[in-house]
C-alpha cells in the first residue's frame, strides 16, 4: 500500500546512442512517477528502450539529459562510488536470466548479497531462508542452480533481489525465459513478495500477465513514454 510518497520520479530523462554517422534518440523525454509500495509495468516492443530506462533508474547506465529520483536520491547526479552503493543498498535486481552463482545453493545464493553489504552472517542467512519461503523454495534450499528447473531459479532472483531490503525492485523480463505456468507462479511470488515486504516494484515486460497485475502500466514506444489506462 503506498504511503502517499513518491519512490520513483523521472523528469525528461533524455539517451542517444551513437552508430556510425547516426544518432539514436532512445528515450526522448521520459516523464512519469510510481508511489512508495506500488507497481508499475513498461511494455514496449524489443529496442524501444525498456531496459535502458530501468538500467538509469538503477544506477547500470546514465542518461544524457533529465534528472531520475529514486527514494528522495537525485540517482543521475550521483559520483561512480555513491551509485555503487546506491546499487547495493536501495534497488535490487531481477533479469531475465538468472545470474545465480552455479557453486553456491540457492540459499547461498540469497544471502551472499546481504553478507557481501555488511549484514551479519546469521541475519543474512535468516533473511535468505525467510525469502526462500516466500517464493517457495524452503525444500529447494540445498540445491544448486543446476539442479533448479527455470522457474525455481529466477524465484531464487526474485528472493535474492529484496535481501538487502531494497526500497526499489527493477524486474527486467522476469518470465521471458518461462513455460506459461512458470511465469505464472512466478508473476504471482514477485507481486505477493513485493507486497509482503513494502517494495516498490517496476517490471518491463512483454508478459501480458505479468504487466496487468501493476497498479499502473506505461507503453514506450518511439522514444515516448504513455500511460494506459487500466
């Protein structure tokens, strides 16, 4: 439920990308805000820039113009170092491939982020296993991703990504790898575990499922950002 702040607000983020002789005008003015404890959903055809407007907003890439706002943080003013611990502290990841480590369990995997940011090892593991069981995965704690099918690893994502307590989930293709019934329990356990635990979340997707459960949803197309209404 929202507080009635805003976590993230985009005000006419601006990316060109150079090719050869020609300019590509990605994002040509993104504007749009999502409240504290809400959701929201970017859909778009492949390359109209989805991913690169959630790198911005997670500190991987920077805009050429505009200013982003995450929790209160002027993100696209940010030094290098202060990015990185914007990274680590407030906005936790999911992409469409995994990234779990293949020598670490999926419990291992969970909590290594927290215990790698300072969190002391009994509290990340707790955390890690509390999570785990959001996503239902307490039986699956001991295995290593490559005894995981494809919906159990990205649930383990989906658990890894809120460890440190991030205010900020960026969900990048979270089901494009998935069968229809794992992206369906997967769209369910990310939304319940966002919500469960207060995260504001924003997903790009081309998952019609998974973009109709946002509290509001965005086209990109063109450069341009458009709200639907739902």
């Amino acid at each position: 439920m929202s507080n009635g702040s805003v976590m993230v607000n985009a005000e006419g983020l601006v990316k060109n990308y150079i090719s050869g002789d020609e300019t590509l005008h990605i994002l040509k003015g993104i504007s749009f805000a999502i409240p504290c404890g809400l959701s929201a959903a970017i859909s778009g055809r492949s390359g109209s820039g989805k991913s690169t407007l959630l790198n911005i907003l997670g500190g991987l890439d920077r805009s050429d113009g505009g200013k982003a706002f995450v929790s209160g943080i002027e993100i696209t003013a940010l030094p290098e170092k202060n990015l990185s611990v914007y990274r680590s502290k407030k906005v936790g990841f999911i992409f469409q491939f995994h990234y779990l480590l293949k020598d670490f369990t999926a419990l291992e995997n969970v909590m290594l982020p927290a215990y790698i940011a300072g969190m002391k090892k009994k509290e990340a593991l707790e955390r890690a296993k509390a999570l785990l069981a959001d996503m239902r995965l307490s039986d699956r704690a001991g295995h290593f991703p490559s005894q995981l099918s494809g919906g159990e690893r990205q649930r383990v994502a989906a658990a890894r990504s809120m460890v440190n307590d991030p205010d900020l989930i960026l969900a990048d293709e979270p089901t494009g790898n998935l069968d229809p019934d794992n992206s369906a329990l997967v769209t369910d356990l990310l939304y319940a575990g966002a919500e469960k635990w207060g995260k504001t979340l924003l997903v790009v997707t081309h998952d019609e499922k998974l973009a109709a459960r946002a509290s509001s949803r965005y086209t990109l197309e063109n450069g341009l950002l458009s709200e639907n209404v739902i």
